[in-house]
C-alpha cells in the first residue's frame, strides 16, 4: 500500500514528537524502558528524514491547517495525564510543574493555530472595540481601588488571622523549601483546610516581590482585588453600556466587603477574579458567537473560534487550585453554555474544547483526589446543612431530620437574603454588626433586579440571575454560619453589576428626554452617587471597622514576641484561647523563641536568666490573655523583680498584659528569684 506523501511526513513528524515526549517521561521518572524507546523513535525519524528528502512540506502545510490543532491538544492532553500520573507516583516530583504547564501553554497554542486560519472574522456589523475613553476609565478605576486597598495595608489592618498565619507558614515553605526535617511542599497536593497547595507557590512568589512580612503575603490579594475592577467594567460595558460598566466597577472599586477580602491573605479573591474573568469570555462567546463569516457567507458550524472557549475551559480549572467557591464555575457554565448554543453561537466542537481544556489544567489536581477523597469532599460536607450536624448547627439541638427540614430552608434563606438588605459578614473574617452594603447600592440594587427580571430572556441579563441564583443557593442556603462573607464573596459582585444596569436604565430615560445633555446627565446621576458611596465605605472600613476590629490581640502580640526575640524568650499564658503554635504567632514571630504554659504549676521549670537556643542570656517576657488574668498574682510571686504593663486597643478594651522580667539587675548582674 502506498501512502500519500503528506501521511508521511505526518509519521515522520509523529516519529520526532514522540521522541520528545518519551525522553520527557523517562527522565521525569527515571524509566530505561521510556528513554530506550525515545532512542528507537528519533532513529525511526532520522531514517524516515533521510528517504523524505524530496518531501518539500507543501503538501504538509494544508493537512496542518486542518488537523495541526487537533494534534497539539492531543499533545496538550499526554502531557497534562503525564503530570496526573507522576503526581500519583511522587507528588515531590520536580518535572510535575515544568509538564502541566508546557501542556497549557500545548493548549493555547493549539487554540492560535486553529483560528489563524479559520474562516471566522468579526463583521464590521458585530465588532465591538474598547476605545481610548474606555481604557482611561479602567485605568482610574483600578488605581482607586489598588489605592483604597494598599491603605494603611501595613497598619494592622485587618488584623492577622490565624488562617492567614497558616497560610503563609507554607507560603515560605514553598518559597525556601524544606528545613531539617520537612518535605518539600508539593505543587499538587492539598495543605490547611484541604486548600489546593498551588495557591502557595504564587502567594510565594508574591513575598519574593515584597517581602516575607505579613503585608507582603497580603499584596497578592490586593492586586487581585484591583484587577477584579476593570473586568467588571468590560461585563457592565459589553452587555448593558459604559454608565454600567463605570458605576458597577466604580462600586466594586469602593465597597468595604471587597476591600476587606482583598487585603486578607487568603485565596478568597483570586477565585473571585477567575469567577469575573470567566463570566467575561463566556459573555465575549456570545456576543462574537454569530453564524456569519467576515464576507456575510454561512459559517462552517466547526469553524469557529476555539481560542475565547478555551481559555474559558482554562479558567475554569486553573480556578480549582484556589478558593473552594471556583466549583461554583463549572455548575454556572452548564446553563450558560446550553443557552449560547441555544442561540447557535456556540458548537459541538468548541463545547468539547471548552471540556478539554478544563481536564488538561485540573488533572494533576484530580489525580491527587482520586488518592485522597476526603480532602475533596470533607469542607462542603462539614459546612453543609444536610446532616444532623448542619441541621442542629443552624436550629439547635433540639432539632431532627425531616421534621425540621421545611423550617431549616426557610431559616436559611431569610438568613441569606438579608445579607442583601442589613444584615453583615458572620464569619471570622469579618464583623456581622456592619451592614455588607451600603445604602444606596442596596437601593440601585433592588431597582435593577427589577430591571433585569423584565429582561430575562436575553443573555446578558440571564446570565447574572444564573450566577446569583446558583451561587445564593451553593454558597450560602444550603452552607452553615450564613450569611458567610468567604463563601458569597463569589457571589456578590452581580450586587454592583445589577446596580450599575438600573443606573444605566436610568441614564437612558434621561438622555432620551434631554437626547443634547447625555454628557450632562452623566455626570449629574454618577458624580454624587461615586461620592456618596466613597463616603459611606471609607467610613464603614477605614473607621468604624478600624474602631471595632477583632482579632487584633494575637497580631499585636506576636509582633512585640517578635520585636523582642534578641534579649527575652517568650512564655504565653493563652490556652485554652490561644497556643503558640496559633497561625499568627507561627508566621510573624516565627524567628522568636515561643513556649506555651498551659499549667500556672509549670512555673517552676521556668529559670533567669533564660537561656536562647544559641546559649545566650536572655529575660523572660510571660504573655497574659484576659482569660488568664488570675494567674498574674503568681507570676509576681514567683518573680518579684517583673514589672507589669497592659496592652490595649482603640476601645480601650484589654488584649493581652506583659509581664516582664529582666535577665539581669540594674548594676548588670544575672538575677536569680530563688534565692
């Protein structure tokens, strides 16, 4: 049988590739048999090379612009099932990452080579550019909101929680890699609270940039939370016009719940920004989605552009190495994808693609799940309502499967609904006695929901009711502690958009009356409610939650361990609230030398001078929790010499006391409290 000559040089060029990656493989897993048959394969190739001379690769070119693509995700999918299969076997593997992202980088390319010669164009009819007057809105936009979250970043404010702490212990691990007796921290692998560990590595190379302090580790989350803005504006922009894409991401911009989850570090914010980001391609699918070439001529229904679907399907998993909340997307795109190829702006093929490609980043991720089960279903099972101790956390004790099943949902969804009139964040992250909203976007908000409900047959507008819907109901009726700040933070964002739509609404009645002043009546309608509500989220975060902060004791005591670490060795007196091993103490005061003292008798083991871990003479500070309080008597007894000094926040409540006690006398002399 003769092939043709392009079959050839497609074996040929199989025969190389084949080569790569088996040698790839081999070395990654140290496997002879892998590197011996790369050997064989690039001497098939060179053989094959020398006979095919006469093949100019003409007749190659148009089999590559057909079936190239299809190649290079084939590519794309060995070598992301490679990175699965070697994270199986060693999840300390150094290839694992160099692999996984060599294939996303496969996928995108394979998405350029398909629509460079695809016959899809944009019509003039259909394109829709950002002009100079849109970029320069994005702009200040984002520098508001990188401004109002870099803000006295550096002042405790928030103060460090503990789950930041912990996150930021491994953080440094993957940053410098392992001491003594640790392993390395693995890329795909799951840490604290079942959390993706790839999170790590990029808060990592965030210190890296700023420095391993605490603002360092935050500044992660301020620059995606900076960057959620102008993505907000291009939804508002694309589906509803430029008033709803300034007043939502002017909203977003300045509400207090955004900036407080973007400068706290933890993953909550980037999955936000993906969550936005996918929610923005697949609104560009559908808006570029049409059936028609750039010549008006019927489009080939698989002959459309894979790049947009692509990075979508990218998003989507690339997302699961962060917050929990990113397995919000996939449940979203079900609806949302069915409707744009309800509409014949999407087909079979980029459906396919869009799967693909959310394999090829998750598999490393999945491969690690298929080992460890429970680190993928332990967090929604312990938060959610449908077991008796969801049930009994929410109703009581008293409380009982299925009687009580009826008045549980109703609990849950007034608990929920009032987030979005007065109610605030329960969770630990924030504080439930500040309203989540303020008034005036509340009001913009439920005006516009009217607004969008009387349109809810069109996509834009059916698709921010599928992300709030969906969202309210997996994040927040169907979780305990509700309303929980961490979890509907995902979900929130429609609040600007929807209110920015109702302005939007309300700017064109206006222009429609006075179609002369449209300039005019922009400025009327955005101007006071921007300032209006600038004010009001300054004063709720940067005031009144300054005032009242939680949280602030364990922060401020770390940094005076911390502070002090060159001449006291530090004894705290926490438990049961507190312990030195907490997350916050770990992370800021980690080069300071720590002990618990659980037991007011284990005093005695306590001698002066203290001696440091190099052998040096050092004072004792004994860190005293409120809870504690009585035993500071003993500690006067047992060291008469101390001296005394309580610590205190804005509202003068009592955090912690430090009772101080010198290595020396005042003449220089070692003291010793026994004799």
């Amino acid at each position: 049988m003769k092939f043709p000559t392009h079959y050839k040089a497609l074996i040929q060029r199989g025969l190389f590739w084949m080569a790569i990656f088996l040698a790839t493989f081999g070395i990654a897993t140290s496997n002879l048999i892998s590197l011996l048959c790369s050997t064989i394969s690039m001497a098939g190739y060179v053989v094959m090379a020398g006979r095919q001379k006469e093949i100019t690769g003409m007749a190659f070119k148009p089999f590559m612009r057909v079936h190239g693509w299809k190649i290079l995700i084939i590519g794309a999918l060995g070598l992301s099932s490679m990175a699965a299969v070697l994270n199986v076997q060693n999840p300390f593997n150094r290839w694992i990452g160099l692999i996984w992202l060599l294939a996303l980088l496969i996928l995108v390319l394979a998405a350029l080579l398909h629509d460079r010669f695809s016959a899809w164009r944009p019509t003039e009819k259909r394109r829709w550019r950002l002009d100079g007057g849109d970029w320069i809105i994005m702009a200040g936009l984002t520098l508001l909101a990188l401004a109002l979250r870099l803000y006295h970043l550096d002042g405790f404010l928030p103060a460090l929680h503990g789950d930041e702490g912990e996150m930021g212990i491994l953080a440094l691990l993957a940053l410098h890699g392992p001491g003594p007796s640790l392993n390395p921290l693995p890329l795909f692998s799951t840490g604290f609270l079942d959390h993706p560990t790839l999170f790590h590595y990029v808060q990592a190379g965030a210190m890296l940039l700023f420095g391993e302090t605490e603002t360092g580790l935050r500044r992660l989350s301020v620059i995606f939370g900076a960057l959620c803005v102008p993505l907000v504006y291009v939804i508002g922009r694309i589906g509803w016009g430029r008033v709803a894409g300034l007043m939502a991401g002017w909203l977003l911009a300045v509400a207090h719940l955004y900036i407080q989850y973007s400068r706290i570090a933890l993953n909550n914010i980037e999955t936000v920004w993906f969550t936005i980001l996918f929610m923005l391609l697949l609104t560009w699918i559908y808006e570029f989605g049409q059936a028609e070439a750039a010549d008006n001529s019927l489009l080939n229904l698989a002959d459309r552009p894979l790049l947009p679907i692509m990075v979508a399907g990218l998003t989507v998993g690339i997302g699961q190495y962060f917050y929990y909340g990113s397995r919000l997307m996939p449940v979203i795109s079900i609806p949302l994808l069915l409707y744009v190829w309800w509409q014949k702006r999407l087909t079979y093929p980029q459906l396919i693609v869009f799967v693909l490609a959310i394999f090829v980043a998750c598999a490393p991720l999945v491969a690690h799940y298929s080992r460890d089960m429970p680190a993928f279903i332990n967090r929604t099972k312990g938060v959610s309502i449908f077991n008796r101790e969801g049930l009994q956390h929410v109703l009581g004790a008293q409380a009982a499967w299925p009687r009580d099943l009826p008045r549980l949902l109703w609990v849950q969804l007034q608990s929920n609904l009032n987030f979005f009139v007065y109610r605030g964040d329960v969770s630990a992250f924030y504080l439930g006695d500040l309203a989540a909203f303020d008034p005036l976007t509340l009001g913009c908000f439920w005006l516009g929901l009217g607004v969008v409900l009387a349109q809810i047959r069109r996509y834009h507008e059916f698709s921010l009711l599928v992300w709030l819907g969906l969202g309210l109901l997996l994040a927040g009726i169907v979780t305990t502690d509700a309303p929980n700040g961490p979890r509907l933070i995902v979900v929130v964002v429609v609040v600007y958009l929807i209110a920015g739509i109702f302005l939007q609404h309300l700017y064109n009645r206006l222009a429609r009356s006075w179609p002369g002043g449209s300039a005019y009546w922009a400025l009327l309608l955005c101007c006071p409610i921007a300032a209006i509500t600038l004010y009001l989220n300054y004063n709720t975060y940067f005031v009144e939650y300054a005032r009242l902060m939680p949280n602030l004791g364990n922060v401020t005591m770390a940094h005076e361990m911390a502070d002090e670490k060159q001449n006291y060795v530090s004894y705290l007196l926490g438990a049961p609230a507190v312990y030195a091993v907490h997350g916050v103490i770990r992370f800021v005061a980690r080069q300071a030398e720590v002990h618990d003292l659980e037991n007011i008798n284990q005093l005695s083991t306590v001698a002066l001078p203290a001696k440091n871990l190099d052998g040096s003479d050092k004072g004792v500070l004994f860190f005293v929790v409120p809870q504690r309080e009585a035993d500071l008597a003993l500690l006067a007894a047992r060291f008469p010499n101390g001296s005394k000094a309580d610590r205190f926040d804005a509202l003068g409540r009592r955090l912690y006391t430090v009772y101080r006690v010198p290595a020396t006398d005042a003449k220089g002399k070692p003291l010793d409290p026994l004799k």
